[in-house]
C-alpha cells in the first residue's frame, strides 16, 4: 500500500468553529489512522480479517466510548469530538468505524444508560480498554426494518431467564466477548439482556462471503436455551424505544463517519486528476473531471455543515431522532456517490487495491443499509414532517 497522503478539505473553514479539544482529538486519531490503519487495511479487506492488532491503539485514541464518563473508563468528550473521531476512523475503514460504533453506541450505551450500577461498573471499564469487546443484536432473520416484530424471547424460571432464537447480520458477533441481545419476555415486551461468551447454548457462527465490510467480522448469535442470570437483564428501560435510542447515537457517528470515507474518496481524486496526464495535459484540467470534483466538494462541504449543528444540538440533548436519521441518510449517500464518481476518475486504477476507492464503496453498501436503510429513513423524515405513518 502506497503512504497515506490525505489531506483533509475545509473549504468553509469550518475549522474555525472547533473547540481546540475538539481539533487535538481529531489530529491524534488522524495521526493514529495513518500510523497504524492505512498501511494494513487494504491487507485485511482483501483477506476478509478483521484487524485485531488495531483494537488495542483504538482503546488508546478513546474510540470505545468516547463520550462515555472517564469514572467507567470512557474519555468523557463531548458529542463533536465523537463524531469527529468516527469520522477519521472510517476516513480510514467503515469496517473499523464499525466496530466502534458498536462498542460505543450499541453497548457501553445501553450498560451506561439502561443498566444498573453493577452492571456499568462490571462491564464498562474492561469495555472501554478493549479487553473485552462487545456485539449487539437487534436484527434477526426475519425482521430486519422492522425489529419490533422480533421473535428471539426468553422466559423467567425463577432464579434466572432462559433465552431462545437468533439474531443475523452482527458486527463483531464472531470475537464478541459480551453481546447485548434485545428480546421479548413472556408478555411480549422487549429487553435488553447481556449474554456472555461461553454460557451454554449460545454460538456466533460467521457470516462469510462479504463483498463490503471485509475487515469488519459479521456473525449470527444463535441461543437455544441459553441461561442468562437474572442480573444481566437491564433494568432501566425497556420497550422498542430502548434498542432504538443506541441507534440513534450509532447513528449520529455514522453520518460523521460517511464524511470521513467520502474526503479519504475526493482527496485521491483530486490529487490523481492533477498527476495523470491523458491527450497532453493532467485531467483535472478537463470540465468533465473538474464537475465531479466541484460537485464533491460542495456535497462533502454541505455534510460537514450539517453535521456540525447536528453535533451542537447532541450536546445540548436537543437532536431529535428524525434530525439524525435525516444526517445519516444524506451523509451514506453523498459518500457513495462521491466514492461512485472519485472511482471514475481513476479509471482502471480505480479499481485496484491500490487506492481506497473501491474499498469504501463497497464498506458504503453495507452502511447505507445498516442502522436504518436508506428508505426507512426517509421514512422517518416524511413522518416528522407530515404526522402521517407511511411505514405500515
Ligand atoms: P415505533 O412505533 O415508531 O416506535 C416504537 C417506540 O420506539 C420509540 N422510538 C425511538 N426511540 C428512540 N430513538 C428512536 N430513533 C426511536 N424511534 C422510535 C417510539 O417513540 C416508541 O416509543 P413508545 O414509548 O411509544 O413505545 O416503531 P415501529 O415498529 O413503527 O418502527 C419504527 C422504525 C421503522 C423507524 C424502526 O423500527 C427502525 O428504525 N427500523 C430500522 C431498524 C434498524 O435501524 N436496525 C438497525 C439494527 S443495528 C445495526 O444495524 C447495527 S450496524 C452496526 C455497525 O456495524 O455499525
Ligand atoms: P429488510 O428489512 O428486509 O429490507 C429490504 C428492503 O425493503 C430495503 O430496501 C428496505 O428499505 C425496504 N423496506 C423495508 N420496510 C419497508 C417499508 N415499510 N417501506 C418501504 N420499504 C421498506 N443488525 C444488528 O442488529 N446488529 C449489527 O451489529 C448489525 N450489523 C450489520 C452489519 C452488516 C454488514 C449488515 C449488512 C447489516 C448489519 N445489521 C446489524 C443488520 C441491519 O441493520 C439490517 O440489514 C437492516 O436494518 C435492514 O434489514 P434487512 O437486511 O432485513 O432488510
């Protein structure tokens, strides 16, 4: 793999509206992305591994739970610095983003939010270093959009629960040391359990055969009367709107995220269009080239701007969830169709390993599908704002 050159475009100094934490936290991920991601992702997409080594410098930089209080280990940073994080992290790979985004939102969240002092205090510090490392699993076989259908349930046997069903498509489920499952009790309403490695009954068989995501583990978890200690149910909410409330913070990262893979697409671009030279002079000089390059820039500029306020109305607790779904849609599908149009201007080296290219658009399949597909959530955007339910 060639050096990592990126070079990050501001090109409405937005910069200036960064705290300097704000601006230290995203350098020291950048720098840690190209130390230690860049030179060995394209390895591991390409061998459909997913790279262990990084867990221990991602624990480091504070990306397992980085808005999570430094009391349970978390770096106590604020909303922006997260997002900002999640966006030179998937500059790098979406499958490292991921994985991330999993070990923050989908389960230090729900322990943190949902779960009781024990719970936060046994689980959160030893999540946070990455010395163990965590699954979440809302979507099963047949109920994907619409998780509240889920069928996975567990039944109280007095001095413990016993879990049946199975969960597909999770990140991380293959390696997971602790997985939080959603499921439904006798009376049908839905909780969060903690499931851990090794408790009989339960597997994580891998889902092979991925054309995205290929450094990023997927797996199934699969219970047949797994006995779960009464202890490790969540106490402090339930109903859909618990596993619900996880995807919304995974799902702030992600829009952040999709910015990263998108300028990690328009940088290679631009820099190719100025060195490859067709009929006599650099590319970059023909109208052509220079529209998909003026049209990224606008469309990454735009994001960046939306993101932003997204992440001052998540600091001040006053994002709501059709204000992310809306940052999360418009990101995943400005990315993809930047890596679309970056991937054009490399011609056949476009499709080579040698670039990031191909890689993040293929990663960029698989997000715009996961956390909410790219119609649900528009979806949701025309629910808030005509009151009028068109997903059932
Ligand atoms: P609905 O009746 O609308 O709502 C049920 C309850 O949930 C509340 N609620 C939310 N709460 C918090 N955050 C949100 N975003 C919420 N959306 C709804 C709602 O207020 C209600 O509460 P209550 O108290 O009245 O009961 O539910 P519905 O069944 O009609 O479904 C709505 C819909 C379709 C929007 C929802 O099911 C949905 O978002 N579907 C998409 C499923 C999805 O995103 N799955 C993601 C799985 S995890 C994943 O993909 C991880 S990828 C990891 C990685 O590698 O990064
Ligand atoms: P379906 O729900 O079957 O949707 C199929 C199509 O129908 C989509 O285009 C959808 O938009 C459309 N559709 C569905 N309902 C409607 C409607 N009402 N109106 C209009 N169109 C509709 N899940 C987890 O729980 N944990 C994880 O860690 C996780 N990681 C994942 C990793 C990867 C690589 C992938 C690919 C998925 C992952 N998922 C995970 C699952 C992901 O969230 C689901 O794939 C996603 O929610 C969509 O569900 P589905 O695949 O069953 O598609």
């Amino acid at each position: 793999m060639s050096s990592d050159l990126f070079q990050s475009p501001d090109y409405y100094q937005l910069d200036d509206l960064f705290s300097e934490e704000h601006l230290m936290v995203r350098e020291a991920t950048r720098e840690w992305v190209k130390r230690d991601v860049s030179p060995i992702i394209e390895d591991h997409a390409q061998r459909a591994e997913f790279p262990t080594e990084l867990i221990k410098g991602l624990a480091e930089v504070g990306a397992f739970g980085p808005y999570i209080p430094a009391e349970y280990g978390g770096a106590g940073l604020d909303q922006i610095s997260y997002g900002l994080m999640m966006q030179e992290i998937e500059r790098g790979d979406s499958g490292v983003r991921s994985t991330c985004s999993v070990q923050s939102s989908l389960v230090m969240y729900p322990i943190y939010a949902y779960g009781d002092e024990a719970q936060r205090k046994k689980y959160l510090p030893k999540l946070a270093t990455g010395e163990w490392m965590g699954s979440f699993g809302l979507t099963e076989p047949d109920h994907g959009s619409n998780p509240g259908g889920m069928m996975t349930h567990f039944k109280d046997m007095g001095d413990h629960y016993v879990l049946n069903g199975s969960k597909m498509w999770i990140s991380n489920a293959p390696f997971a040391d602790v997985a939080v499952v959603w499921a439904k009790n006798e009376e049908g309403r839905i909780h969060g359990l903690i499931v851990e490695r090794g408790m009989e009954g339960f597997s994580t068989p891998e889902t092979h055969n991925k054309w995205s995501l290929r450094a990023s583990a997927t797996g199934e978890l699969v219970f047949d009367n797994v006995r779960v200690p009464k202890e490790n149910l969540l106490p402090n909410k339930s109903g859909l709107g618990a596993p619900l409330g996880c995807l919304d913070s995974a799902r702030y990262g992600i829009a952040w995220g999709a910015i990263g893979a998108a300028m990690d697409c328009y940088d290679t671009a631009l820099r190719y269009s100025k060195e490859r030279v067709q009929f006599g002079r650099p590319i970059g000089g023909f109208q052509l080239q220079q529209k998909k390059l003026a049209e990224m820039i606008t469309e990454i500029t735009k994001a960046q701007t939306l993101t932003f306020r997204l992440g001052q109305l998540k600091n001040e607790n006053r994002a709501t969830s059709a204000q992310i779904s809306m940052a999360k849609r418009n990101n995943v599908d400005m990315a993809l169709k930047i890596c679309r149009d970056a991937r054009q201007m490399l011609g056949g080296m476009g499709i080579t390993g040698d670039y990031p290219i191909m890689r993040h658009m293929m990663n960029l399949e698989s997000v715009v599908t996961y956390e909410g597909t790219h119609d649900i959530h528009l979806l949701i955007t025309g629910l808030d704002v005509t009151g009028l339910n068109a997903f059932k």
